[in-house]
C-alpha cells in the first residue's frame, strides 16, 4: 500500500508544528516560529489565549454538545450578540467556512422560491474567488484547478471580472439572484474590492431585488480592522458568510441574515448536527469578548499601519522580488515579482517564519490579530534575512 494514512490531497511541508506560544509555533524538533499565517487567518487570538481555553475547557467539562432540536441559551446569547454588531436579524451556526457560504447560497435561493420565483437561483461569482472546496462552493468559483475531475459543476453560478462593475450589470438576467462575492479576496491575492464597486452592488441589488451575500469568511471578525469589512464600505450587505477566526481555532462559523433576507429559511428549510453546539459557542463567545470592541479594532488598525508602511518601505530594497503592499487591517499581501511557493518555504525553513502564499503571486500575512511591536520586529529581521538571502533559481 502506498497511499498515506491521511489522504494525500495537502502538499505537506517538513514543518510538523507540536505546541503553540502565543504568536509562535514550536516544531517537533523543538525550533519556534513566527506565526504570520495563523492557521490561515484562524487563530485571531494567537496559540494560547487564556480566555479561549478557559471557556472551552469550562465548556467541556459542563456541556459538550447536545441536538439543535432543543432549546439553546447559549446559542440565543452569541446569536443575539451577533445581531446587535452587525447589519444581521438572525443567525445559523456552521462548522467551517463552506458551510456558512453552503447556508449563504441556500438562504438566497430560497429567498426568491418563497417569493414563487425559483428561476431567479443564479448568483454571479467573481473570477478568483474561493469559497470553500464543498460541491456548491466549488462551483461558485471560477477556479478551473479546483473543478478538475468532479464535474459536472451546481448549476447556478456565473462568474465575472472581480472589481468590475459594467460587467456585473451585463450579467444580470431573469434568473439571477443576487452576488456573492469577497469584500477583500483572500485566496485570490489579498485583493480589496474598491468603494465603488461594493457600493454599486449594493444599488444594483436594490435596483433588481437582488441579494447581496458577502463571503467574510476570511476578512470577517476582526481582520479588516473593523468587526466585518463591510462596514468599512459604508454598506449593509443582505447575508454574510463568517467563519475562520470566529472561533479562534475551534471550527465554527455562521451565516448572518437580514429578516428579510432570511424569509424562505423557514422550519426544515436547513440544519447541522454539530452547528452552534455549546463548545463551539463557548469559543464564540470567547472570541467576541476580545475583539468586539472599538480598543480592540483600533489596536488592530495602527498595527495594520505599522506593518503596511514598513513592508511598502521594505519592499523597496528589492524590486526585482516585490511589487506592491495591498489587503485590510492585517489582511496583508505582498504582491511578488515571481512565484511566492520558494519565498514561502524558504522563510520558513531557513528563517522559522511563517507565512501564506496567495494567488496573483502574493505572498500573504495573516497573523494572529494580537501581535505586538516587538513580533513586528521579529518579522522585519527575519523578512529581511530572508529577502537577503533568498536566491529565486534555487527555489525554483
Ligand atoms: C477559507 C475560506 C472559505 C472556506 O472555509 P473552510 O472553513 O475551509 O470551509 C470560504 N471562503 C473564504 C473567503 C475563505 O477564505
């Protein structure tokens, strides 16, 4: 037998992380790293946050999980919390990111069916975008190496230039929907949507009676610099998909929905065995008591600024590696002047840092939202050990 005991769908580094201190990673052979990727926008609060294992441990030891079928005060609570922060009437919890965007799609569907129009199931996607690997979630994307060898795709997707407006109006039919789209594409290339562009989604959807679904899956909860990215567009969207840092490294997500919005998601309309069980709303709750508040968001704005002009001055000690410093809050991304993958590994094995890469050749910086300047530093020194020593046909 040669297939590996956990399927061999990841290309898995030599890096086997063990333990985790706060920003640092501590590999099996005993060697700590920075954590700029943090579990890929996952772990908001770092690896050992006192009030997120304290809640979880609370949690277990009181009640684990129970059916969604009964009652749920501590599901009322984060929901209710969710609520009173956001454009939202009402929630449904998830596991995992493409689940959230599973219910966003879902709950834009059947928007329209309960209005009588079930031909109006179509949302227009955005070229690049990712949102999740399900079959639905999939097929919202124009990703062709995501596709390969599951067609046939869901039907109900059309995808269009990502920023680009004119071509949204043109693509609008009988049968759309609404949109789903990434205020700040994260797999794609750290790409941030321009003001325009989500502000004339917003008309064109009221102009239509179209949804507007935000996949805040990644930018969502903190990482933009504000609660959701949405708000930074002067916008109120119609259903938010969020997950990753919503629960700090414990799997959890929700979908978030006006009443109107949710009006088809109705008894039996949708469920989850595990969805929003007590642990996973334990570790909610945990998260939004750190972040949910303006010091919190501010704190994450200046270091965001902190670290954007430093890495827009860096950069330019070597033009022939980078291009230009865009993303959200600390939602980085460092556009390359080659493929990222060799860069991204050599941080890492040479230099015990820990990044992302990104499409549009984008080397990416998530790290944990409680970072300090003195991890910021750390970074510096070990980016520019790294750029120094860095030799691209080596890496190739
Ligand atoms: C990560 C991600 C997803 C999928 O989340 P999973 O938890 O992996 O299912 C969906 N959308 C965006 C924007 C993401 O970054």
């Amino acid at each position: 037998m040669s297939i590996t005991p956990l399927m061999p769908v990841y290309p898995r580094c030599g890096f086997r992380p063990v333990r985790g201190e706060h920003c640092h990673l501590i590999g099996e052979d005993g060697r700590r790293y920075l954590d700029f990727a943090a579990g890929i926008a996952v772990n908001i609060l770092g690896h050992s946050h006192e009030g997120l294992i304290g809640a979880i441990q609370r949690q277990a030891e009181t009640l684990m999980h129970v059916s969604n079928l009964y009652g749920s005060p501590q599901g009322e609570h984060l929901a209710q919390r969710l609520v009173d922060l956001t454009f939202a009437d009402t929630v449904f919890f998830t596991n995992s990111g493409a689940e959230a965007v599973e219910c966003a799609i879902k709950t834009a569907r059947a928007y329209h069916s309960h209005a009588g129009n079930d031909h109006k199931f179509e949302l227009i996607t955005f070229n690049n975008a990712f949102h999740g690997r399900t079959m639905a979630t999939i097929s919202a994307s124009s990703q062709e190496k995501m596709h390969k060898g599951f067609l046939p795709l869901l039907p109900g997707f059309k995808y269009v230039p990502f920023d680009d407006l004119e071509a949204v109006k043109a693509a609008i039919g009988p049968n759309t929907a609404g949109f789903l789209v990434e205020p700040v594409q994260g797999e794609g290339g750290i790409r941030p949507a321009s003001q325009e562009f989500m502000v004339g989604l917003r008309a064109l959807a009221d102009e239509h009676d179209l949804l507007l679904v935000l996949d805040e899956v990644q930018c969502g909860v903190a990482r933009s610099g504000t609660f959701y990215a949405y708000e930074q567009y002067g916008i109120e969207p119609d259903v938010v998909a969020t997950a990753k840092g919503l629960g700090g490294g414990f799997p959890f997500g929700a979908c978030l929905a006006t009443e109107k919005a949710a009006r088809g998601m109705v008894i039996g309309a949708h469920g989850s065995t595990y969805g929003g069980n007590p642990l996973a709303i334990a570790a909610g709750e945990a998260v939004l008591d750190a972040v949910a508040n303006e010091e919190f968001l501010a704190d994450v704005r200046a270091k965001s600024e902190r670290l954007r002009s430093r890495l827009e001055q860096f950069i330019g000690n070597y033009p022939d590696l980078f291009e230009l410093v865009r993303g959200m809050g600390l939602m980085l991304g460092v556009k390359m002047k080659i493929e990222p993958r060799g860069f991204v590994a050599h941080l890492r094995d040479n230099h015990q840092l820990l990044t992302v890469s990104a499409g549009d050749n984008t080397l990416r910086l998530v790290p944990p939202l409680v970072i300090d300047d003195a991890h910021i530093d750390e970074f510096f020194e070990k980016l520019s050990a790294g750029a120094a020593s860095f030799q691209p046909e080596a890496a190739a």
